[in-house]
C-alpha cells in the first residue's frame, strides 16, 4: 500500500496513514482528488478504479470510506482483504466502533494500523496478537498515569467537538469531568454581552447571571484564573 485514508460522506478525513514521501501539496491533491472520485460513485460499481499510475480500492462501513491506494501490480482483492481486516480488528477492540471512536480515540486506531501494516506490507494478519500488542500498550499507559499522577482534575470544564450521530454533523459539546453532570452550550454567537467593552466570552459589569446562563471560572491549581465559559 502507498496510503490508506478514512474519509467520511461529507468528504472529510478521519485518519491518513502515508507509506510514502510525498510533500504536503501532494497529499492534499491526492486526498482531494481521491475524495472526489469515491464519492461521486455509486453504491453498485466496482469498488477499483485507476488513478495516475497507481490503482484506487474502496470500500464502505456505515459513513466511513477505507480508501488505499496501491501500486498497479498488486491484487486489489488482496488489498481489500487487508482493509476487511483493519476494520475487523477496531471492532474488536472498541466493540461495535462507529466514527465517533475514531474521531475521539484516533491514536488507537493508528496504533491499530501500525501493528497491522508496515512499511505498506501486512506484517501481522493475527487478530489475537494484534489485540494483546495493543493492551499492552495500553498497559503502559495506565502505568505512566498511576505513576507521574492522573490527569489534573480541577480543570473541570473542557469545550470538546462531537457528532451529531443523526447528521453526522459536528456541534459543540460542554463536556463535565464529573460524568454525571453534563450540560450543553450554545454556540459563541448567542452569548449575547450588553457590556461594549468586555469580550464576549466575558461577562460585563452589568450583566446579570440567571439559571439559564452563567459564568463559571476556571480553576487552575491554587491560582484562579479568571477566564469564563458561557454555560448555557
């Protein structure tokens, strides 16, 4: 293989893994064209198709493209065997992966990627060695942590991204490191300030908090720094 990219149905990549030299502008001519041509086909054509000097293989899961790209001597069956196999091992290991596991755990699915492929080659077609290099390291991360301290847990609030699971489109999250409160936000524009001077995501000196809208400031160790999020 030369490359291997998850594209989703809006065109946008999930993860890309190069096996080759290429140049940044290479890599985004090749991700565009690439993109264009797979989803303007149909569900019933063939699932090869030429490119330059190299040859295109697909194939698709729920809302996700496995594309690679592979030289015109190799086996495209072969090619899609390997790309079966990739998804076979995300499902096992994140149980029933959707987009939204790659989207947040992308590491893993490169950690996936690399145990499977090297340099292009399969070099492992085992499930279950795949899986235990992967607790492994997962091991050591678990390690590291009870180590050198888990994660600080006074940064409480952290703005993250997610997917609408019904239109796949992205939208913000107010994500709690307390899982058992959570509470969305609106979106920057609608946190109205009726102070001139203050940012928007400062509240000004005359505006009033209510149940619905908020100011909470971070913390950040045994300093306070005044920064607020609206919370909605």
């Amino acid at each position: 293989l030369r490359y291997l990219i998850l594209l989703s149905r809006q065109g946008k990549v999930r993860l890309a893994k190069w096996f080759t030299t290429l140049s940044p502008k290479d890599k985004a001519k090749i991700v565009k064209d690439v993109s264009q041509l797979v989803l303007a086909r149909r569900t019933r054509m063939c699932n090869f198709l030429e490119y330059k000097d190299t040859k295109i293989v697909y194939r698709r899961y729920a809302s996700l493209f496995f594309i690679a790209g592979c030289s015109s001597e190799d086996n495209e069956l072969i090619t899609l065997e390997i790309i079966h196999r990739y998804v076979e091992q995300m499902d096992k290991y994140y149980g029933n992966v959707c987009e939204l596991d790659i989207i947040f755990s992308f590491t893993k699915a490169y950690y996936i990627l690399d145990e499977l492929l090297l340099a292009g080659e399969l070099q492992e077609s085992s499930k279950k060695n795949v899986l235990r290099c992967i607790g492994q390291q997962d091991s050591l991360e678990d390690m590291e942590v009870r180590n050198h301290g888990s994660f600080p847990t006074n940064l409480a609030w952290v703005l993250v991204i997610a997917l609408r699971p019904s239109t796949d489109e992205c939208r913000p999250v107010y994500a709690n490191a307390n899982p058992q409160s959570r509470s969305r936000t609106k979106s920057p524009r609608s946190c109205r300030n009726s102070h001139p001077r203050s940012p928007r995501w400062l509240p000004g000196p005359s505006q009033q908090t209510s149940r619905t809208e908020r100011a909470i400031p971070l913390e950040t160790g045994d300093e306070r720094n005044m920064s607020y999020i609206c919370v909605c």
